[in-house]
C-alpha cells in the first residue's frame, strides 16, 4: 500500500499560496504606484491606457510564471450566444438596481460619505463633450478598450488570484469576489465617497456574475463597454 505524504502536500500548498501573496503584491503595488505617473501632454484616457497596460504586463507575467492563460481566466469563445446576451442583460438590469437601491439608503448609513462631483471631473478628464460628436466618436475605441481591459485584470486576474490565495474553496470565492470590487471601487475615487460605493457595487455585480456564469469574461466585457458607451453619451 502506498503511504501518501501529507507533510510533502502541505508544503507544496504553503508554497503555491506565497507565490500567489507574492503575485498580489507585485500586482497590487504596481496597479496604484503607476498611476503616479502622469503625462499631462497626452490626457487621462491616454495615461489610463499606460496605467492599465503596464498593470496587464505584470497579470500576464505573473500568469506565465503559474503557466495560466487568459483562455483559462475565461478570455474564450462563448459555448452559447444565448447565454451569453442573458448574463449580459442581467447585467446591465443588476447593476443600475443596486445603484438605486444604494440610494435610497446612502443617508442611513452609519458612514460619512464625501460626496464627489464627477461631472465636473468629467469634463476635465474627456474634455469639452457637449454636443461633440467628433470628440466623442475619437475617444470611445479607447474607452471601450479601457473596458475590456478592467474586466480582464479586475474579474478575471485579481479573483482568480484572489482565491488560489485562499484556496480556492466557497468561502475563498466571496472573499476574491469581494476583494476585487473594494479595490475596484476604491482606485476609481481613492477615498470613501458616493462614487467608490457606485463603482465598487458594479465591480461586486460583475464579480458575482463571472463566477456564476461560468467564468466567461465576453458577457462582462459587453455590459462594461455598454455601460460605459451611456455613460459618455449622457455627456455629449
């Protein structure tokens, strides 16, 4: 009979679970230290490319090291069309009912939160859009890239590590889920406001749905790039 050695597989899980720590911290560090970089020439959308690709080459890095693909993170062609308009759809219903429901309950919360005026910030970030259709149509290729990339690094990489980190168990699940989008919601407004909460319960929602519906990022990567084309429509 063959004696299996649990002292060899407790050692080998110890070590996996550093490596991911260590994955975290070269990936975490980087996501908020690069956006200390600012060229002012080239504008936020083009800064928030730079910040989001340098953070995409340290994912990738780090994923090749694991020897994991983003097809295993569920950059993969949809078995079924079908669902993913579904997962898409509910979405896109999910997220602005979470929004509303925060609303309605923001001045009962036993937190202070500091207001934030993002149309103003807006406007400064995208420049003058009103009634712009030109500037508007010349900046949304990079804002739907800027989507895309978010839901690969914020769902698809951070959960992912996020969980082998905690072993990968249900409770491991919750807290990747949660994690991602307090992180999320945070880097959006770096403080504890309206805006963080906002964006933090759309990364929590879009969280929920890439683990339910079987860890296919396309339906992700749809409503955020619907979602944000309304956005910047409402600001033409």
């Amino acid at each position: 009979m063959k004696s299996i050695d649990y002292k060899k597989g407790m050692t080998t899980k110890t070590t996996n679970q550093k490596g991911f720590l260590f994955d975290l911290i070269i990936y975490i560090s980087v996501m908020f230290l690069i956006r200390e970089i600012y060229f002012p020439k080239v504008g936020f959308i083009v800064n928030g490319l730079f910040w989001s690709f340098s953070t995409l080459m340290i994912a990738s890095w780090r994923m090749k090291v694991r020897n994991v693909s983003w097809t295993d993170l569920g950059l993969q062609k949809s078995k079924s069309i079908k669902k993913t308009l579904l997962v898409t759809i509910g979405i896109l219903i999910a997220i602005p009912l979470s929004i509303m429901l925060f609303e309605l309950t923001k001045d009962y919360l036993p937190i202070s939160l500091e207001p934030k005026n993002y149309s103003e910030n807006s406007a400064s970030k995208f420049g003058n859009l009103k009634g712009n259709w030109l500037l508007f149509f010349t900046i949304m290729p990079a804002v739907l890239l800027e989507s895309m990339l978010e839901e690969l690094l914020d769902r698809g990489f951070l959960i992912n590590w996020f969980e082998k980190l905690f072993s990968k168990t249900t409770v491991a699940t919750i807290l990747a889920v949660i994690l991602q989008a307090l992180i999320f919601g945070f880097r959006h407004a770096y403080n504890l406001s309206e805006r963080s909460i906002r964006v933090g319960l759309i990364g929590l929602i879009m969280g929920i749905a890439y683990v339910k519906f079987g860890r296919n990022l396309w339906p992700l990567i749809i409503a955020h790039c619907v979602l944000n084309t309304m956005s910047m429509i409402d600001r033409v």
